[in-house]
C-alpha cells in the first residue's frame, strides 16, 4: 500500500499536546509534547493525510466556548505549519459523557463523519491516541491499524486495553516514534 492511500487520525490532548486534569480551557494553556509538531510533518512528507478526532468535552461543561476551542486549535495548526505539516481537519465532540452521543469516543462518530466528508477507506487509515477510549474508536469504526502513545494516559490505557482483550497494532512512546513506525510499516 502507498501512503498517500492511508489517513492518520490523531487525538489531541495527550498525543500532540500536555494533557491536563483541568481541561486545555485556553490557548495559553495549550503546549505541544517535545517534537509532536515535528511527528506530524514527517506524516505529511511522507503523503499521508492527519485528521483531528478529539473530545472537547470542556464545551459540554461550559468551561469554554467553541470560540475559544476554535483559539486553540489555530495555535496547533499554526504550530505544526511551522514545523511543516498540515493539518487536514479536525473533529471534535463537544459533549458530556452522560449525553450518550455518538460521537463521543470510544463511538466511532467522530471517524465517521471524516471518512464520509473526505471518502476516506477506513481500511485505510491508522488511529494514533493515548486512551483506551481512541483504541476503542478506532477499532469500532474499522480502522486498519491503531498506535496507542505513552504519553498522557498510555499507560493506564494499556491496562485497560490489556483487561479488555484489545491490542494496539504497536505502541510508542510518543507520537514521534508512532509516527516513524508508520512510516516504516504502513506502505
């Protein structure tokens, strides 16, 4: 398989940035894990194409206003356009755990609506996350591969998936060494 073929989905908050038990509120508060913006431009270089799938959940709580996500997420972009990648869109789920939506993840909504908007073969496409919750998305939606990160909650995520009998594809230590072995691997 070539990689322009392949869509990498990533997760936000403990994959490309700190994550925070307070919620990422504003974008003061956002900061990029060591060579995160840098993992993303290899993906692009290399023809792949990265979405954003993340829970915002802060919306659904009203810590913050979509406004202010919005704030946020053009700090990433901007900081991962410096580093040379390109971020093709990002999905994110506003709501509460109790809203029982679907999009939440572990629902594959969020990867749904990409792969309709961009005629994305999910057969075709890795998910990149740090919770149980992404591998569990991944896996409902159909993804091909699924790369779990220590980074943020990696490693009570590998518990978790451990208890539940499901096994990341591979697991990194960050999203730089995820993404050098997609490189490597995903062709």
């Amino acid at each position: 398989m070539k990689p322009e073929q392949f869509t990498i989905f990533l997760d936000r908050d403990g994959v490309i940035n700190k994550d925070s038990s307070e919620y990422i509120k504003k974008p003061s508060e956002f900061e990029f894990i060591d060579k995160s913006p840098e993992a993303v431009a290899l993906l692009c270089r290399a023809g792949f194409q990265v979405i954003i799938i993340t829970n915002q959940s802060m919306i659904g709580r009203k810590m913050a206003d979509t406004e202010t996500l919005e704030a946020i997420f053009t700090k990433m972009k901007k900081g991962i356009h410096r580093a040379g990648g390109t971020i093709t869109d990002i999905f994110f789920c506003p709501h509460v755990p109790q809203d029982n939506c679907s999009c939440r993840k572990p629902a594959p909504g969020l990867i749904l609506a990409a792969s309709q908007k961009y005629s994305i073969s999910l057969e075709h496409s890795c998910m990149v996350g740090d919770s149980a919750k992404d591998i569990e998305c991944a896996k409902n939606a159909g993804c091909a591969k699924t790369v779990l990160v220590q980074t943020g909650n990696g490693h009570a995520a590998a518990e978790i998936l451990a208890e539940k009998q499901i096994e990341p594809d591979f697991t990194a230590p960050d999203l730089y060494r995820a993404a050098l072995w997609i490189i490597e691997n995903i062709r």
